[in-house]
C-alpha cells in the first residue's frame, strides 16, 4: 500500500500539470469599448512635407548621426539655428519620454540634449489583447 502511494505521487509529480504565466492573462475579460491598437513605426514621417523631411534626413546624415532608431516629431528655426526633436525607437517601439533635441547651425551638428536609450529587451508580441489591456488598467 505505502508503495503504491509513493508510486502516485512520484506519477503525479512527474505529469502533473504546470500552469503557465500567461493562463491568467488569458482569463481576463474583454472590455472592447472604444479602443483600438494604433502602431506608429519609426520609419513614419507624416508629420512634414517632403522637401523639410528631405533636409532634416541631410543634417542628420552629413553630421554622421545615425537616424535609424530615430523618428522626427518636430523641427524649427530660431536665430539661424535648426533644432529638430526626434523619439527613440527599440525594437519598432516607440520609448516614450525619450526624445532627443538636436540643434544645427549653418548645416552643423552643434550639440543635443535629452538621454540616448540602451534600448529594451521586450519584444513586439502583444500578449493581451486591446480589450483585455483596457479591462485590466
């Protein structure tokens, strides 16, 4: 008799079953409201038109910064100097208070101010769905 309920538990320990972190966050319920997930990629530069998007492209590119991660959200001109504001990207996700303020003079990188991001080690795979993330917050 003592065998055989060793033997179970030794069964039950071995196949049991393991709940994984996610059997929550699947059981959430949906509030799906007026919601909806908007993406907005860093190569998206709606925000000028072409001529004034093609010469920010051409500071950042003549003064050797890389603009990769980088995605222009506002420009203008003050005393001859162009100072361009730019949100950091990782992973084609946008790292919010992140912006970076670059400022030209005559075409010459003259400095920045804000905090370069090391990036992040989260990925772009949405686990809730929209309805649950609004329910859950």
């Amino acid at each position: 008799m003592k065998q055989n309920i060793i033997t179970l538990l030794l069964v039950l320990t071995l196949f049991g079953c393991k709940k994984s972190n996610t059997d929550y966050i699947l059981k959430l319920a949906e509030n799906s409201g007026c919601i909806e997930k908007i993406e907005i990629p860093v190569t998206s530069q709606t925000y000028f038109a072409a001529d004034e998007y093609n010469l920010l492209k051409s500071l950042f590119l003549t003064n050797s910064i890389s603009k990769s991660n980088y995605r222009y959200t506002r420009t203008y001109t003050d005393n001859n100097t162009r100072f361009v504001q730019t949100m950091q990207y990782a992973n084609n996700l946008p790292i919010f208070n992140s912006h970076l303020n670059y400022a030209f003079t005559n075409g010459n990188f003259i400095g920045f101010t804000g905090n370069l991001t090391n990036g992040t080690s989260l990925n772009t795979k949405s686990i809730l769905t929209v309805g649950q993330l609004r329910n859950y917050l």
